[in-house]
C-alpha cells in the first residue's frame, strides 16, 4: 500500500520570501512537487509533528497537489490530516485553524497574488505549529534536505473526496475534510463589532469588496451576505476560479485599476464609501475610499490609532511591527501610544517571534499586508472589517478619518516602483555595486537631499537572537525621507527589483500633493547616485504602487 519512489534532488527548492514558487509547469514536472513536499513532512515528522492541516487558494493544479499530499502524509505517518472542503482555504484562515485546533503544521498551496493557471505560477509554503509561514532555520532545513533526498513515501490509494464534509479511517490515519470558512467566520464575530457595521451599512454606508476571483469570496458571502444581509451588488467577482479568470489577483492601484477608477478617481453619487480588494490567498487588503487610496503603511498607522474602537483590541496595543521597507507612519503612532515599534526584513515569517512573546499586537507591510495576534499571517477580510468597525463608531469617512490622521501625525508620503524581470546577472551586479557605494554616501548632499545613515539592512531577531543579513539597501536623508531597494523573493522569472520612496511633512506641511510628485525628488537622486534605470536596462518602473 506504501510505496517507496526513488528520486534524485532539483537544485532550485529554496523557499523565498513566503514558500517555494514557480511556474506551475515547474510543479508539475515528474517528483517535482513529490520531493519538497517529502522534505517538509520529514521537517515535520523530525520535530514531533503527527497532524497537518492543507488547503489552497484554488488555483490551477490545487486539487491534484493536495490529492499528492495526502497521500504522502499518510504514508510518512501523519496521524491526523485535516483537508479543507473543495481543498480551499485562505491562508489566514488556514494559520487560524492551526492554532485554534493545535495542529503541528499546515501546508497551503498559493502562489497569492501571481495569476494562476497551467502556464502561470504556482506555490506551497508551510506554516509551523504557531500558525506562521516556517521561520528560516525551519525554511533552510527544509531547503537542506531537498538537496539531499533520495526517495519519497506515498500511499497506493484512490483519491479522497474533499468535496463533503467527514471524517474517514484510510491505513494508519484519519482523514478530517472541515469547512474551511466556519472557524474563520467565527474569529471575526469575535474581534469585530459586526452589529454595529451592520447598522452603518443599513444607514445608507455603501460597500464594495472585491475578491479578485480568489479565495477570499466564500468568506465574504459568509460574513456580509449572510450576517450582514449585503445585497450581491457588493460583492464583485467572489466565485474562486481556477485561473482567476486571467487576472492577477493582486489587489493594488495597477491590478485593481477598475476599482480604484470607480471609487477613488471617477467617483459620482453612485461610487460607494468604501472599497477593499484582496488577494488570491486572501492574506492582503487595498483599502479605498470615496476619493482616497488608502496606502498599506498608513493603513497600519490609521488602524494602530484607532485600535481600541474594536472590541478585539479594546486593551489597547502591545507594540507595532513593521517591515523595513514599510513607511514609518506606524512608528509616529507607537511613539505616541508610547509602545515599541519594531522594524524586521521583508516576509511575514519575521513577526512571528514577536507575536508570539506577546512583544506586538499589529504588524504590516507596504505591501499591501496588515495583521495582528489574532493569527500568524496577514489578514485582507480582518483588515477590512477592522476599518470598517472603526468607520461604524466614528462615523468619519475614509478621506476624513485619513486626513484627520495626517494632521495629527503629518504625512509618509510613499510610493513603491518594481521593475519586474530583469536579467539576473544584471541585477546582482546592481545590487553589489550599489552596496559598494553605500559608505560614500554618508553626509552628502546631492539635489539638496542630506544623507544620515546608510546600510543594508540586517536584523536580530529580538526573541531568539537570529540574525538575517543583507535585506536591502537603505539610505535615510536628514529629514526623515527615505529610499530603500531590495531584489524580490517571492517572483518566478529572472529578478524584480522593488524601489521604494518615503518622504515625510509635518502636520504644518503641505499634506495634499499627488504622491509621485512627493517623491519625484528621491527618484531623481535615486537615478542621479545609483544609475538605477540604466544599469536594469529598463527606462521606467514596470509596476507603481
Ligand atoms: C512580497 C512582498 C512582501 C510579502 C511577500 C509575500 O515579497 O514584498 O512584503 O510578505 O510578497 O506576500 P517580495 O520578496 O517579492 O518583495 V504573499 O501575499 O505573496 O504571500
Ligand atoms: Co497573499
């Protein structure tokens, strides 16, 4: 029944910034998937694991991957194996099953945001006993045992149904398919004051969500048609799709653009007073206004002042964690509520820890991505709600609450510009030169800009003292501006190089001027120091968020 497949290793298995990804042609390749889902299961196995939870975003090659999995948990004596119906399972929800149910360790099947289909992208990351995506000593034991594999275990049985909810005896283990909406469902009546957002959108509030086709769309229709009575005009595009009907399911101002267009450009009596879109896995938000785009980094900042409006969070914050490239919004609100701020390496993997010593309550990235100890990863529908609970008691709109935030705190401009798929050997050669040049910056003025502090970023991890070097490279000006860029860890072709431009004004300063105009000075500097365009052979960023 068990069989034994002799295999020998793929070089390229290490797992990036969140899993392993790759073209799903890449997956699909003889014992490709069969290989590093073997050195995860004997990750988990070695640290006492007997239970996994798996599901996926639904894309391409979802039910046939998590049929494998199965199949070869069971073989390597995974005890108890809890699949979600229809294997979808956003991934937070799927960190929230974990830690609800104490199960050892989860596998979620995403590539987030890249489109899905046979000739697009496709992904496997694994989260650890506490809910979160695996930390990198867990990462790079995984990567070290892929080098090394030899074989791989996998049971001779028929393929499970995960299409009805039960629970089945199959050889030595016990098959659970669970709803994957209910327990996350119930996580948010919890945290959120759903009666009283029910009574704003009764008030003539309107809504639009937007779930890209991915697999945030069951939990909308669960929480605002079903509890909150929304009519389906807003919902858009909530039935998962297996390609995500073409698109990339990437919440942000160029993948979003229509949504965007509707409510925050061409905005008429019809336009609703708050928008959010999420992405495939349903672990990011973009959060829009009538007439305002609301940017991740004050996100973070405008839910952190505001946090105890929601039951949830009514004992106020513990701390506040960002990512480094991230704005420093969410520091000037820490600094105020008088709690610490901390400042880890791209990937939600690094707030864990944090999380976990009770050290933070809210984390984001400018990457569209905000969460808190509610779970072990980024929460789009959590964030939405989160705003919308804080709309409910203010009674502000999004633009007010968000300018009143800015008076208060004065404002991060910030902009992020990728340039996608450059040539590797380019952008390697980039990255060291760049570094190269860092030490000659320091106390120069160029374009009026004066350098503070310059470094590639490197971090300790406060609990367990670990240390992840070279995570970007980032200049502080004087004023409190800043420019930062990092190779991407997460793409599946050649590299993208993420720029990102922060500057600061005061609550005095001028706090309305279009944002690429804000930071139109850094870019210049950028160009003028760096020869950023010229040496990626590109004459423009390729995405700006
Ligand atoms: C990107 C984002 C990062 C995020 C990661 C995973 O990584 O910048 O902030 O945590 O994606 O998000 P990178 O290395 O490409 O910059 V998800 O929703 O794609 O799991
Ligand atoms: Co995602």
């Amino acid at each position: 029944m068990i069989k034994t497949i002799q295999t020998t290793p793929f070089d390229d298995q290490k797992p990036g910034t969140s899993g392993l990804r790759k073209r799903t042609r890449v997956f699909m390749q003889p014992n490709y998937l069969e290989n590093f889902v073997q050195s995860i299961l004997l990750e988990l196995k070695e640290t006492g694991g007997n239970s996994l939870v798996i599901g996926g975003d639904g894309r391409y090659y979802n039910h046939k991957a998590i049929q494998t999995i199965i199949k070869m948990a069971l073989a390597n004596g995974i005890e108890h194996i809890h699949v979600a119906k229809n294997g979808l399972l956003s991934t937070p929800a799927a960190s929230h099953f974990i830690r609800k149910y104490g199960i050892s360790g989860g596998i979620i099947l995403s590539a987030s945001h890249n489109p899905g289909g046979i000739d697009e992208d496709f992904g496997i990351k694994f989260n650890t006993a506490n809910g979160g995506p695996a930390p990198e000593s867990v990462t790079n034991s995984i990567y070290y045992k892929t080098r090394n594999i030899t074989h791989y275990l996998i049971a001779d049985i028929p393929d499970i149904d995960m299409d009805s909810m039960g629970t089945a005896q199959v050889l030595q283990g016990t098959i659970h398919v669970f709803d994957g909406i209910y327990d996350y469902v119930q996580l948010m009546e919890a945290l959120f004051d759903l009666a009283r957002i029910k009574e704003l959108l009764e008030n003539g509030f309107s809504l639009r969500l937007d779930a890209m086709n991915a697999a945030t769309g069951p939990y909308l229709k669960a929480i605002f048609q079903d509890r909150l009575n929304m009519g389906e005009e807003t919902l858009l595009r909530c039935i998962p799709l297996e390609d995500f009907g073409g698109i990339h399911p990437d919440p942000n101002l160029k993948y979003a653009a229509s949504l965007v267009k509707s409510v925050v450009e061409g905005h008429s009596a019809s336009s609703p007073d708050f928008a959010a879109a999420f992405d495939g896995d349903g672990d990011r938000n973009m959060i829009l206004g009538r007439e305002i785009f609301v940017t991740p980094s004050d996100s973070l900042a405008i839910l952190a002042a505001n946090a105890t409006l929601a039951p949830g969070y009514r004992a106020g914050l513990k701390g506040i964690a960002r990512s480094m490239p991230t704005s420093q919004a969410a520091d000037k609100v820490a600094e105020q509520l008088g709690i610490p701020c901390f400042e880890t390496p791209t990937g939600w993997k690094f707030f864990g820890n944090l999380l976990d010593a009770d050290l933070v309550t809210l984390c984001g990235e400018e990457s569209f991505g905000t969460g808190s100890n509610h779970v072990r990863e980024k929460d789009g529908v959590w964030a939405a709600l989160f705003w919308l609970n804080i709309l409910a008691v203010t009674r502000k709109s999004v633009k007010e609450l968000v300018q009143g935030h800015w008076r208060r705190f004065g404002r991060n401009y910030y902009s992020r510009h990728d340039y996608e798929a450059v040539d590797t050997s380019l952008a390697q050669a980039f990255m060291k030169r760049s570094e190269e040049l860092l030490p000659s910056l320091n106390g120069n003025t160029v374009f009026g800009l004066a350098v503070k502090t310059t470094d590639n970023f490197s971090y300790v991890d406060p609990v367990d003292h670990s240390m992840t070097q070279r995570q970007g490279i980032r200049i502080v000006f004087e004023d409190g501006s800043r420019v930062v860029f990092r190779p991407s860890g997460t793409g599946t072709q050649g590299v993208t190089i993420r720029l990102y431009l922060e500057r600061y004004e005061t609550p005095h300063g001028n706090l309305s001027l279009h944002t690429q105009e804000a930071v139109q000075a850094l870019v210049n500097w950028t160009e003028h120091v760096f020869d950023l365009r010229k040496s990626l052979h590109k004459t423009a960023p390729d995405v700006i968020t």
